[in-house]
C-alpha cells in the first residue's frame, strides 16, 4: 500500500466532497417525496378483505284478525256473519282461544312538556277505549258466546293502536 500524502488527501477529499454534496442533497429530497407503492391507486390495497353480511330476515308478518269491525256499526249488520265463523272457527279447532282486541286511536298530539298524567289526552284515549270495549267489545263477545264459544275461550283486551284510524274491534284466533 501506498503512503497518501497530504496534498493527495486534500485533493481527493475536495473531490468526494464535490461529488457527496450533490449526492447529499438528492438523498436528502428522496426523503420528503412519497414513494409510488400499490396504496397510491388503491388506498384499500394490503387490508384484508370484511365479508358481507346480509340484514336478518324480517319476521313473519302478524296474523290477520279472523274479524274486523269498525265501532258504530248497527248489530244486525254483524251478528249473524260474527256467529257463523264462530262456528266455523270451533268446527274446526275446539280449544280455540278467541281473542277480541278493543283498538282506538292515540288521542290527539300534545308536546311532551305539557303532556302530564290525568291530560286531556290520556283522558280522550281512556274513555275512548272504556266506551268502545263496554258497548261495541262486549256486544261481539256476547255474539261469540251466543255461536257456543265457551265463555273461558273469550278474551277481550283494549288499548290505544296508532295503526287504527277509527274506533275498530278486532277478533284474533289462537
């Protein structure tokens, strides 16, 4: 090996350092480029993939009432119809359960700030359902019972249904 002298070392050092700076500053802006990888065109490019799945199905619709009365309606318009699928009803299912269900609609629409226990709102929806279950309720379940329905195979139930727009009694059978 051969000793370097000092010019030799000068000369050599002021010729790297000619060629390192340049060098030095494209290294130096490559750092604060972003590199073209597979996430430029795809930003969901490497993660992995979700499967897709669907809603639950809905559920089966209610049953149709077996009857459907509207409130007011004069009693020799029904009974006799009421009575014979009664009949009908038991001929083939003797345990049925008839249930007759007293529907009115939501009283009118009061602001939640001034809707108190004992309003006028909660008011209307309680005599509504006392008047329709005492007079048109009780008629059909007298009809039923008339038809041979045993008096513990009826059940009447009352209260508010936002799917009714007048007074209606509905006969469901289990």
């Amino acid at each position: 090996m051969q000793p370097v002298s000092i010019q030799d070392f000068f000369r050599t050092g002021r010729q790297w350092a000619l060629t390192a700076l340049p060098l030095s500053f494209v290294l130096l802006s490559l750092t604060g480029c972003k590199l073209v990888d597979q996430k430029t065109f795809n930003p969901h490019a490497g993660v992995p993939p979700r499967p897709y799945v669907p809603p639950a199905r809905p559920g089966r619709p209610p049953a149709p009432p077996l009857i459907e009365l509207v409130a007011g309606t004069p009693e020799a318009d029904w009974k006799a119809q009421v009575q014979d699928i009664a009949r009908r009803a038991l001929a083939r299912k003797p345990e049925a359960l008839f249930v007759v269900r007293c529907l009115v609609p939501p009283g009118p629409a009061v602001p939640p700030p001034t809707y108190k226990e004992g309003s006028n709102a909660e008011r209307f929806v309680s005599t509504a359902l006392i008047a329709l279950a005492s007079g048109d309720g009780r008629a059909v379940m007298q009809a039923l019972m008339d038809a041979g329905v045993p008096q513990a195979q009826v059940e009447m139930t009352a209260m508010p249904d936002s799917t009714v727009t007048k007074p209606t009694v509905r006969v469901y059978v289990r």
